[in-house]
C-alpha cells in the first residue's frame, strides 16, 4: 500500500513542479511580447546593443521551441513564441538597416553578432565555485569601451576590409585576463571569450576558456549577490541583468534563480514594455542614478522617451530568454 503512495506522491510533485515551470515561461513570454512591441514601435532608434539583445532573445526562442517540440500540452506557448520569433525576424533586419544609414562604420564593425545564426546556446549546464571568486574587486574601469569593441573586431575580423578573425593582440591578451576587474569590465572579459567560441577561434589562449569563465562567472555571481542584499538599486539592474544573460549564455544555471527572475518582470514598465527608469522615479531621474547610466557611451547606452532604455532593455530580453530556454 505505501510504494503506490509513494508514487502518487512523486507524480503529484512533479506535477506540481512542470505546472509551476509552464506558469513562469508563460510570464517571461507575456513580457517578452510587450517587449517585443516596444521594439515594434522604436526600432529607427534602438541602438547596437539593443539589437543583439533582441537578436540573443531570439536564439533563446529557437532553442526553446527546439528543446520542447514534443511538449503538446504546451501547445499555445510554442505559438507564442513561434510568432516572438517570426516578429523578431523581420523587426531585426528593419532596425539593422537603421543602423547601416545611421552609423556605417560602427554598424560594419559588429555586423557579425546581428547574424541570425551567431549565437550558439550552451546544451550542458554547471554552477558557478564561489571558491573561484575574486575576494576583493579592483578598479571597475580596468579597461575603457573603446579598447574593448577593438579587441573585439580583433576577434570578428572586422578591424579592417576583409580582415582576418581570431586575431588576439598582446595588449588584448593582457586586458581580457587581467584578474580583480568588476562590474562592465569583467563582463566584458567574458563576452570576449563568448565571441572567441562562436567564431571558434583555436588561439592557444581559448585552450584555457573554461578556466577564465569559471573565474569570471563566479566573481560576477557574487557581484550579483551583494546586489541583491542592496536592494536591487536601479543603477545596479543593468549589470545585474548582463551577467545573467552572459553567463547564463556560458552555461552556468545557478544565474537562472526564480526569484531572481520575479524581480527582472517586475521592472519591466507595463504601458511601453521596455526596461529603464522606474516610471515614478523618471521625473527625478537627474541624479546619481542616472549619471551613473549615461557613462557608457553610444553602443552600451541610448535612453529614449518616458525613461526607456536600449541597453536595459538590451540585456532584459537576453536575460528572459535565457530563462525561457533553462525552464
């Protein structure tokens, strides 16, 4: 009589456990789709970064519906996201062809990460060794933007016309493993070993990719941690936000925590569907808060009308759906 208890139990919990998983991807898909129409309506203003924001939510779609294909009691969500993706298709190349107008230049530099098949999505998970964490942070400026996006197209190949990829200076060597950096510094060191594995780059240094991730990952969990005993501070949530969709991209699962999730759909702003300024606090937004925001310069920040941002809402639809396609 107790092993068919026992049974019923175990059905009953996961039950339980596959209705709880298909309420929150229903969650993360309704802001997704407000997003997405905020996209609809801003696409000539968005910036680059917002843009391969959309573009990662849209491999994460993919990856979902391919992870869930057998799923038919999920029927109605995998039209929702079929559609997401379908919309997002043809909103990309809409806002990609501002970009080209508006800044050629730049816009030819990173070309390659708006590509519909760039973006390659872990299969394996681990967790992040808060052993492997930085004890103490250094400088959160190790490095300037500009010498990043130039490590970068190092790596693109498309530091000049036809230029040859997977190239890893010494100058970047030494900046993109240089221990003890915080906060858009040390995410950057990871998104530069991100882009060496999607373009598959065999350079000697990417022998030891794990090992960095590894280190990078757990220092920016627990720089995820201590802002989550800080409130969630508005100037915090971007960052926030970008270590999860980096390193959640990198395959570490313990960044995809369900309350964690809870607090990004909670700042998302109802009536326009991007993430920004917390609606009461735009008309006061003149402060340290904001300050601290517009430091970044034309690819990482572009704030729009009503407190809207592109790099916000960049890194909250990257972070969505990799929750999407975890759960």
């Amino acid at each position: 009589m107790l092993y068919p208890l026992f049974l019923l139990l175990i059905f009953l919990s996961k039950s339980n456990l596959s209705k709880s998983e298909a309420d929150m991807r229903s969650a993360v898909i309704s802001a997704l789709e407000k997003a997405t129409y905020f996209m609809e309506n801003t696409y000539r203003d968005i910036n680059l970064d917002a843009v391969v924001g959309f573009r990662i939510l849209q491999a994460h779609l993919k990856g979902a519906l391919e992870e869930r294909a057998s799923e038919h009691e999920l029927l109605s969500q995998q039209a929702r996201a079929e559609s997401l993706v379908r919309k997002l298709s043809s909103l990309i190349e809409k806002a990609m062809h501002s970009l080209e107008q508006n800044d050629l230049e730049y816009f030819k530099e990173f070309e390659p990460i708006l590509g519909p098949d760039f973006w390659i999505l872990p299969h394996s998970w681990n967790q992040t060794d808060s052993t492997l964490a930085y004890p103490e942070f250094g400088d959160p400026d190790c490095f300037n933007e500009e010498i990043s996006d130039s490590c970068f197209t190092y790596l693109l190949g498309t530091w000049k016309d036809n230029g040859k990829p997977c190239i890893v200076t010494n100058a970047c060597r030494n900046i993109m493993t240089k221990f003890g950096c915080s906060d858009y510094s040390l995410s950057h060191q990871l998104f530069y070993f991100m882009f060496a594995d999607m373009k598959g780059c065999s350079n000697h240094l990417f022998l030891r990719a794990q090992y960095y991730k590894n280190i990078f990952c757990a220092s920016m969990m627990k720089i995820n941690m201590e802002i989550e005993s800080n409130g969630f501070k508005y100037f915090s949530q971007d960052l926030f936000m970008e270590n999860i969709m980096f390193c959640g991209m990198s395959g570490f699962s313990d960044f995809y925590k369900p309350h964690w999730l809870e607090a990004i759909l909670s700042w998302q702003r109802p009536e326009e569907g991007c993430f920004g300024k917390p609606s009461n606090d735009f008309a006061h937004s003149r402060g340290t808060d904001q300050n601290q925001l517009l430091r970044r310069v034309k690819r990482r920040e572009k704030m729009l009308a009503d407190g809207c941002s592109s790099h916000n809402t960049a890194v909250a639809v990257g972070a969505l759906g990799g929750f999407l396609y975890y759960y």
